[in-house]
C-alpha cells in the first residue's frame, strides 16, 4: 500500500465523479511544514502554534514566534497555512507561566483553556497577532481561534488582530495583502450561534477531537472510552450535517481539523454528508486519497443520507460492508 500511495502522491484527490477533496495537513513544527510535499497536499489546515510554546523552557518571545511563522510561510510556498492561535491552558499548562495558570481543575478539557485564557491575557495574544502579522507581510494571514464558545468570543479575538493591523500600518510597517478569520466549531454551544457567527467568519474549522469530547460528555484521553463512542456514531454525522449545511447557506467553507478525518471510513461518512475539505495528520494523505480516488461522491452521499434517515444498531459495520462491496 505504502507504493500505492506513492504513485498517487502527484494525483489530485478526486473522487470517480469528479469531485476535487482538500486534503491539508495539521502541523505545529517547522519541521511539519517540509512534510507538505512529501505528503502531496493542498496546505497546513492546522497549524498548532503552541507546540512552541509547550517545548520551551521560557515564553517564545515575538521575535522567536516570528521566526517560526515565516519558516512556515517559507516552507509552504504558495500553499495556504492556516495558523491556530495557542491552545494551552487546561492540561497543557506552561510551567514559566504564573502560577495562576497551572490548573489543577478536575476537567482541565473544560478549564481555563484556548481562547478562553488569550482573551484574559491579552499581552500574550497582542504577541502573537504581532508575530503572525509581521511573518505575512505582502501575503494572506489565515488565523483562527480554538475554543469559541460564543460568538462574542470570536469577535473580541477578531478585534484584537485588526487594531494590530491598523497599529502596524500607522507605524509604517509592511501588513498582510489579505486576512481571513475563521472560528474552530468544537464546543457543541457554538452550534446554536450559526446564525450570527457565519456572516463574520471567512471560514469554519471543526475540531472534532474536542468535539466528540464535548457532545458525548467523554474524556477524549480515557482510554477505558475510547471505544465506546464512535466517529461514525449518528449523533456526530447528523451534528456535523447540520453544521455543514448551514454553513454551506451561507457561504462560509468548512473543514475538518480532527483525526476523525484522517481515517478513510469516517472520511468517506464526512464526504457522505457534504464535506469536502480535511486537515488530517501528514501520514493518513495517502490512505484518505486514495479512498477518494475509489469512490464515487454521489453515491457516498445517498448511502450515508439513507444510513442517517434510520441509523442501523452498528453505523461502522454498515458503512464498512458497504465501502467493501463499492471497492472503496
Ligand atoms: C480538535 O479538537 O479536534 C483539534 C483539531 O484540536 P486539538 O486536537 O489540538 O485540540
Ligand atoms: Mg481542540
């Protein structure tokens, strides 16, 4: 198999009938973004920008966060790099940070965590929106925020970065030719807040690790859970359908961020309810392109559509047999 994916490496991700997939990769190294053209994708989805943070010994000053980002950009040519601010707080809190920061809550996924402790720091972000800013002169800045709950959240992180831009251009400095914002959707609350938050977003990411975590009220990192509550479970698909049908009304384009999409069935089930672009991690390109190449898209989507309309007792066993008898 690994042979098979190397000769579709060059070859679009295209499905039978002629649907073209995003296949990005998430990242969050220098190093990572080499692996883009090794991998044959489209772009980084994903960059997580506090793997920095959490392998050094002393806050990433701007300068430092400013040399990995233009490594990055650098790295990816013309593709697209989808930076996330930091995601730290919670379980992965920074030892040289104040005390106040460690978190010795009970369910650090639900603590003081994401954006929820940038929009309480705001020095740390203004860093970062600094750093991020200055790296993308002349190019497109593409930035989002993890963790929004509300849409408020998003519009006062959003607000942040433009009186950054605004005090760059003031003094004088180089800013990005194009910026576009966009909100990861994995705290099911934001859900209910389409309506507001898709006119002011450029596109939506769905992080369906912290997601799954969250609708099913299970510890992603409980391994005694990590059988129980299943990507392909119709819960998920029917919530990811809604979101995505939703944002498609609005013309907002969605992706899929979490490792749910790196797997090939749970792939074609996401291509099954309408979407169409992944982040997934650099070594699932070859097998998730490679199911794209072997199947037909309208197809998926009347199975899945069927298979949602009465879920059978086992959704990975229907969808498994059925992706074997279509050759997927
Ligand atoms: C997610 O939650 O699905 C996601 C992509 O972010 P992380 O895994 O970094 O929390
Ligand atoms: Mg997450």
């Amino acid at each position: 198999r690994r042979a098979e994916y190397a000769t579709i490496r060059g070859l679009p991700a295209e499905t039978k009938d002629g649907e073209r997939v995003t296949l990005m990769v998430n990242a969050g190294l220098a190093e990572d973004a080499a692996m883009l053209e090794m991998a044959g994708a489209d772009g980084i989805g994903l960059f997580r920008t506090e793997f920095q943070f959490l392998i050094a010994a002393t806050l990433p000053g701007r300068e430092s966060q400013l040399r990995l980002y233009r490594n990055v950009l650098d790295a990816a040519g013309d593709k697209p790099v989808v930076f996330r601010t930091v995601d730290i707080g919670g379980d992965k809190a920074l030892p040289y940070l104040s005390e106040e920061q460690k978190d010795e809550s009970e369910n650090p996924a639900m603590g003081w965590r994401a954006l929820r402790l940038s929009l309480q720091r705001k020095a740390l972000m203004k860093a970062q929106a600094r750093a991020l800013i200055e790296a993308s002169a002349g190019k497109t800045l593409r930035v989002m925020f993890p963790m929004v709950s509300e849409p408020w959240e998003y519009e006062e992180a959003r607000a942040l970065f433009e009186e950054q831009i605004a005090w760059t251009k003031s003094a004088k400095r180089a800013v990005p030719k194009r910026v576009e914002f966009g909100a990861m959707l994995e705290v099911p609350s934001l859900a209910e807040m389409l309506d507001i938050l898709l006119p002011r977003v450029d596109f939506l990411s769905i992080g369906t690790n912290d997601l799954t975590q969250f609708l099913f009220a299970a510890d992603r990192a409980d391994p005694r859970l990590a059988d129980r509550y299943d990507w392909l479970s119709p819960a998920i698909l029917r919530f990811l359908r809604r979101v995505a049908n939703e944002a498609r009304a609005a013309g907002v384009p969605v992706r899929v961020c979490g490792e749910m999409a790196g797997r090939p069935l749970e792939a074609m089930a996401l291509i099954g309810i309408g979407i169409d672009s992944f982040s997934i991690t650099p070594a699932a390109v070859g097998p998730v392109k490679a199911m794209v190449r072997s199947i037909d898209a309208a197809a998926v989507r009347s199975r899945v559509e069927a298979l949602l309309a009465k879920p059978p007792a086992n959704m990975r066993k229907a969808l498994g047999d059925w992706a074997r008898r279509h050759g997927v």
